[in-house]
C-alpha cells in the first residue's frame, strides 16, 4: 500500500527535521519527504494537520510476560498496547520463565512476535545461564538466533569473576553488555529509597550505595575487558556523578532512566501505594531533579518506559509483599512530552530520546528516523491533545501505574509499522 501522510508537523530529530510537510511512504519503506516521487499514487492519504509526524518510538525495556507469565500479560495483549502508544520497537528483558539464555527461545519469541505483525521485538538475551550468575550463556548462538545485546535484568551477578569473563567474552565479538546497577548484599530485603519516607512507613530501605557499589565495579570491569556497556534504568544522582567521571576519562558507556523515575520521587508511595513499589525504587526529590538534568543536557542517553505489567493481585497486597513494577508503553510518549514541557526542551531534542537515541543503543540503523529508504515505522501524535490515564482506556493487561487518575499531554492518533496502519483511523 502507498501512504500519503499530509500536512503534519515532521520531527525527525536523526536528520534534525522539524517543518511542515508530506511524507510518502511504499513497499514498507519512507519513498519521499517534500515532494512526492515521480508516479507517486497515494492508495490512502491521512490527513496529519495539526499533528506531529514523527519516527515510531523505540522502547529498551518492555516484558511482554512471555514466555512463562502469560497470566499477567500476553504477547498479544502487550502488542496491542505498544501500538497505542506508538512504540514500534521493544527491546526485551531476559527475565522471562525460562530465561531467554537458549536460542530456541529467542527463536520463538521473534516468531511469536512476527506472526502477530505489530512491533519489532529486540530480545536481550541472558548473560549467564537461567540468570543464576554461574555459567556463561552461549552468546555466539543467541546473537545469531537474534539477541542484540546479554543483560542480566534486575538478577545481579554475585561473583565479580564471573561478570568479568562475561564481560570479556563480550567484548571479544563485540557484543553489548546491559547492566542494571544493584548490589545483591546492600539491596538484599529492602523495598523502598533508604530514606525519610522508608523510616516513616517502616519499609527496609535500599541505600543509593546499592547502586553505585555496583556500578563503580561494572565501570571498572569494562575498563579492564574493553566490554561496550549500557547502564539500564539509573536512579540516583550519584550513580550519574560515576558515569561522567567515566566518560571524563575516555570511556564509552552510555544509561538510560525509565519514564517512572523522571517524574516520581519516594514521596509518592504515600500511604504504601504499590504501584510505586519499583526495581530500581523511587529515590529521592533531588535525584529525581539530577537525573531530568542529566536527560535534559544529553549526560543521560535514553529514556525507556520499564513497562512491568502486574495482574491485580500481585499489587493488591501490603507494599513490602507487592510484585514491583509498572506498566509503561501507553506512557511513553505522554510522559516523555510532559519532561519535556517541565523542561523547557524543544520537541525534536526530547523526542530523540526514545527515537534515534535509543535506536544506536540496539544498535538498530532501519529505524529511529524519517530517511528516504528507511523502515516506515511512524507514530502520529497531538501533542496538545490532554489524555486521562485510567484503567479502561489502558490496553496492556497490566493496569499498575502510579499514574492513574492523571491527566497528560499528547495523544497518539496513528501508528504505522513497516507502510501498515496499525493503530487509528
């Protein structure tokens, strides 16, 4: 099918595009920007003024729940809600049951995902075996099978030795690593931001130290190895602090923050709401303030939506006893249009965050951007459209945010994946 999408606003921020025009899409692919191409027939024009015409999102950590926990959520389910929230790229977290350590796995989750015709799934694979921290996993293997990068999820490695010859495996054939930075020992039986809030309700708390202990031994590990690292989910400002020290010195790591974190502080449990019970937790007003400082000036590379769908149950228990987690795809791009309003931070800057930043995180080139030739993955938003966050209106099976009941800025009103109108009209 040919698409012409008229009179919108295109933000390409890979190619630093921001105007008033046409986009003309055939075979899957971006044909033209502009001017339509010679013998250019459009089969459907959609009709984009007032809209903004912008890449697909491209979320690094979203569990679709499958394999294993497809009574919280379904590959399906999560789809449908990735195409609401105009996100057309996921990269997914190993900690499935089975663990993505075996490249039957990882084959059959991209197949699962392809039959269904939605978006791309990028499939991080485990770094050791079961996530057990014992045994390397068969990176060769899973990379071929589809992986794009080893990650250990919220599962620390408790043996230095081991993380180091994972590290250099990786760096051996180049693979990405994705560390999420948690001491096993200072994180072990807390719940909440080791602070004011935590010792008022009675919650264990887990130190900031639980972060930069480890993330100080990963820097230093991929100093040694020469291992590409990628920080997932920061959450303090120390934890920052040890990053730009890293890269003062030369190196080439980068981090991401998840929406949750960018918005929401340890105050926000309140009386033990549950859904802001999260891995890594909410921390501090002053790192919430550091780490949408670090977005803002680009010392933060992504931003991601940390999408955890939880079924009723595992939230509706005391908060230390509650499954952490949040559901995050449908948010992505309110929440994202929302820091940026707060920020003051022109659209096409804020919008490269979850497009053609975290597209050279995957290490993806087909996507992130508007190029002649490019996969025509587009998401078509309002941005002055106000959208009331409630159960009913969410499409992933998961309900848990701390956002409901909260009204936020921009709605999607188109998601094409590969030419095909996925979501809207």
């Amino acid at each position: 099918m040919k698409i012409r999408i008229a009179n919108g606003r295109v933000i390409d921020p890979a190619n630093k595009t921001d105007r008033i025009a046409d986009v003309f899409i055939a075979d899957g692919k971006i044909a033209a920007l502009g001017s339509s191409p010679d013998g250019f027939c459009a089969d459907r024009t959609i009709d984009a003024e007032g809209l903004v015409v912008a890449p697909g999102l491209i979320d690094l950590s979203a569990r679709l729940r499958e394999p294993g926990f497809e009574y919280r959520a379904t590959l399906e389910s999560e789809m449908d809600a990735a195409m609401a929230g105009g996100v057309t790229s996921l990269a997914i977290p190993p900690d499935t049951d089975p663990a993505l350590d075996e490249p039957g796995l990882v084959e059959m989750l991209c197949y699962r995902a392809k039959k269904l015709n939605r978006a791309h799934v990028y499939p991080v694979a485990a770094l050791t075996l079961g996530l057990k921290g014992e045994r390397l996993s068969e990176m060769a293997e899973l990379v071929e099978a589809g992986c794009v990068a080893f990650s250990q999820a919220n599962v620390p490695i408790v043996d230095n030795t081991v993380l180091m010859r994972a590290m250099q495996y990786a760096a051996t054939f180049d693979f990405r690593v994705w560390l999420q930075p948690i001491a096993p020992f200072l994180s072990r039986g807390g719940y909440a931001h080791d602070g004011e809030v935590a010792t008022r309700l009675g919650l264990p708390g887990i130190p900031v130290a639980a972060e930069t202990v480890a993330l100080f031994t990963y820097l230093q590990l991929a100093r040694v190895t020469g291992a590409r690292l990628h920080i997932t989910r920061l959450s303090s400002a120390e934890g920052l602090q040890l990053i730009d020290q890293a890269r003062a010195e030369g190196m080439d790591v980068t981090c991401d923050v998840s929406i949750n974190h960018l918005h929401l502080s340890d105050m926000d449990i309140g009386y033990f709401n549950a859904n802001c019970h999260l891995v890594p937790p909410l921390r501090s007003q002053r790192d919430r303030e550091a780490l949408c400082r670090g977005l803002t000036e680009g010392r933060i590379n992504a931003l991601c939506s940390d999408h955890t769908p939880v079924d009723d149950d595992g939230k509706l228990t005391p908060f230390s006893e509650s499954e952490a987690g949040a559901t995050g795809l449908e948010l992505l791009l309110p929440l994202t249009l929302k820091w940026a309003e707060r920020a003051g931070l022109p659209l096409i800057d804020a919008l490269a965050r979850v497009t053609s930043d975290a597209a050279a995180i995957i290490g993806i080139t087909k996507a992130g951007h508007l190029s002649p030739g490019a996969r025509a993955d587009v998401c078509i938003f309002d941005p002055q459209a106000q959208v009331c966050i409630n159960r009913d209106s969410l499409r992933s099976q998961g309900k848990n945010t701390p956002f409901l009941g909260v009204e936020l800025p921009g709605k999607v009103c188109f998601t094409l994946v590969e030419g095909q109108l996925m979501f809207g009209g």
